[in-house]
C-alpha cells in the first residue's frame, strides 16, 4: 500500500526540521542491510546526537529542494538511500558509521554535505579523524588544569619570594647600621685624640 499525500507531507516536514537542526548530512546506500542491522546502525549514531532516515530519494529532495544549504544532496540521491543527518559531532557520528561498516560490510559512503558544499568519501574522512567533542572538552580541560597549577604555583611562591626580599632589605639596612656606627665610632675617636693634643699643648705653655 502505497504512502498517502498527506502522510509524504508530514514525512517530508519531519526531513526539513531534522535538517534544519543538523550541520552535516552524509548519504549512504543502505541496500541489503536488515531491519536489525539498521538499528544497531541508529544505536551506534545515537551517541552523537545523529539521526538515520531512511526515506525516497524523491521525499529528501523535496525538503532540500528550496534550501540553498542542503541542495547539493540532489547529487547523491540515487538508489537505496539512507541519510545520516549529524547535529555538531562529526568525528563521533563519522567513526560509528565506519565502525558499523566495518562490521556489516554492506553499506557504502556517497558523500556528503557540510555548509552547502558537497563533500567526497575523502572529504568525511578528513571530518572523522578530526577529535571528537569528548576530546576537545577534554582537551580544554586539561589545559584549563595546567594553567591553573600554574597560578596557583606562582600565588604560592609570592610568600617566598617576598619573605626573601625582606630578609635582603633587612640585611643590607644592617650592614648600612654597621657601618654608620662604625664611622659613628672612629669619629668619636678622632675628636678625643685632637681633645689630648690640645691638653698637651696647654701644658707645655
């Protein structure tokens, strides 16, 4: 039984507003994989946020058709298509799909589309082995971590540093003392000496 006018409709609006949430869409011929197969496909995407639709070539390219994103797709939509629509994490979506295929050996990559450009099999390679979002928030973490170990080290060494550079001043002001009293003293001395002579001389008068 044949698919009803309205029931296309709503099928081709549930295909707009999936894309309208999605930045990159690959298209792979799906033929000869099992219902069960194209689950495990749909369980391994699901992770990434990617969505499998599995619809007539003729229904996606009515929602792509006034799309200017989108429209390259029309160049890949010939046989059993299946469309893998990725919301953000290509790297993740990319590697479950190569990972499925390595497993059922059915499928092929026609290709995809990415900001309104039509990618080639080597293109999506490139996007897969790209880190995944789990990675680069990794990633950011742990520079996040460094940098803050960082700080925290130096915050720790102002103590020190400071302590040190009071204990410098605090050395030299009494080197400086030492020999103020110093001079202090040989003065004192100098002014007797000169008060002596002055009584000698007195006497010998």
């Amino acid at each position: 039984m044949g698919r009803t006018l309205e029931n296309k409709k709503e099928i081709v609006a549930d295909l707009k507003e999936t894309l309208s949430q999605s930045t990159l869409a690959l298209v792979i011929d799906y033929q000869g994989l099992t219902v069960s197969e194209i689950t495990d496909l749909r369980r391994r995407l699901r992770p990434s946020g990617t969505v499998c639709k599995v619809t007539k070539n003729t229904l996606m390219g009515i929602a792509i058709k006034d799309d200017e994103k989108w429209q390259p797709m029309s160049e890949l939509l010939n046989g059993a298509s299946a469309f893998l629509l990725v919301k953000e994490d290509f790297s993740s979506a990319i590697k479950a799909y190569q990972e499925f295929q390595k497993v059922s050996k059915k499928t092929e990559l026609r290709g995809g589309v990415l900001e309104g450009r039509l990618l080639k099999e080597p293109d999506v390679k490139i996007l897969g082995d790209l880190p995944s979002k789990e990675q680069l928030i990794a990633q950011i973490a742990g520079a996040i971590n460094a940098l803050a170990t960082k700080i925290a080290v130096s915050i720790n060494e102002v103590p020190g540093s400071l302590a040190r550079a009071l204990q410098a001043v605090s050395e030299q002001e009494q080197s400086g003392g030492s020999t103020e009293t110093a001079a202090a003293v040989q003065d004192s001395s100098t002014e007797t000496a000169a008060e002596g002579d002055s009584s000698t001389e007195t006497a010998a008068e």
